[in-house]
C-alpha cells in the first residue's frame, strides 16, 4: 500500500550537497487536528524550507507565513493579520551525545536509509505558536484600547499628578526625553 504523501515532506535522496530550497503552498485543512480553518487561518499557507545537506547532518529552516482573520478580545471586530514564524531543527546521522549541541538549535535524530522527512507537524506546530495570546485592533475608532489621544490625556494626566518626584522616576523621566 502506498505512502499518502504530506504536504510538507522532503524527500532526502533527492537532496545535494549545499543549499537547496523548497516552497510548499497548503491550505488549513491539510494539517489535520490543528483546527487551524477555525483559528482564524483562512487563505493559503506558504511554507519555505531551506535545507543544507553535508555529509553528516542535514540543516532545515522553516519559515510559515500565513493570512489569519483574528477577532479583537476587546470590541469583537475582525482584525486581519499575517502571521510568520521561523524555525531550525538540524537532523544528525549519529546519535547526538548529551550536551554535545548547541541549545538554541533542536537536534533529531534520523536513520541514514530514512526516505523522507515530513515537517508537516513542525509546520502545523508553528503555526499555532504564530497565533497572538491577545488580539486588539488599534485604528477601528469603535475600539479604543489603543488610541493615540487617549494614550497623550493619561501622559498630560500623569504630568499634572506627579508632583514630589523619587530621583529614580526623574531618572527615568529623563531617559524617555532621551528616547524620544
């Protein structure tokens, strides 16, 4: 019985040696159980994958771009946005020793005779960490949560209040003049 293919799936003995790169266009059903269509996730996924093949390990950077339509937590109006997010896992011939890699990497172990790689799960994964804890629209003039005048009242508010001073809040006063 055949191998149903992955959308994101690499077929390693087809790789040379160096840089070669792959870009896979998906839809949110492809990635089954994420639920990702009710997420917000509603056009085409883009995938990239740059793969840099040597003798005894092979290097992927994943990169997810995708369109969500997100709803504000504050006022509910639907807040468009793209959503990127990148990734680098190397997959290592040998069994990796502890403490041997560096820790900012994710190192995976993979049989030299092994077919395929399918970062369909990766990609899936990343795309749902890609998803903001809090969603909050900042031009719909229904919602201002984030408004310019109301944020420059609380500044001149401040301003009037703040009579007696600590040295570290003149310091820090003196630090914001500095910034902006």
């Amino acid at each position: 019985m055949p191998k149903s293919k992955s959308p994101v799936e690499i077929r390693i003995s087809t790789l040379a040696e160096g840089v070669n790169e792959f870009h896979f266009k998906c839809l949110a059903s492809n990635f089954e159980g994420r639920q990702l269509a009710e997420s917000g996730f509603s056009d085409g996924i883009d995938v990239l994958v740059a793969v840099q093949k040597g003798s005894d390990e092979i290097a992927l950077t994943i990169k997810t771009s995708a369109s969500a339509l997100l709803t504000c937590d504050r006022c509910l109006a639907p807040v468009p946005q793209v959503l990127t997010n990148n990734l680098n896992i190397i997959y290592t011939f040998t069994p990796p020793f502890d403490g041997e890699h560096d820790r900012g990497e994710e190192y995976r172990y993979i049989a030299k005779n092994a077919e395929y790689i399918d970062l369909t799960e990766d990609a899936g994964d990343m795309l749902m960490l890609s998803l903001p804890m809090k969603v909050t629209c900042i031009d719909n003039p229904e919602c201002k949560l984030y408004s310019t005048t109301e944020v420059q009242e609380n500044r001149e508010d401040s301003k009037h209040t703040a009579e007696g001073k600590s040295a570290w809040q003149e310091s820090l006063e003196a630090l914001k003049r500095d910034i902006v």
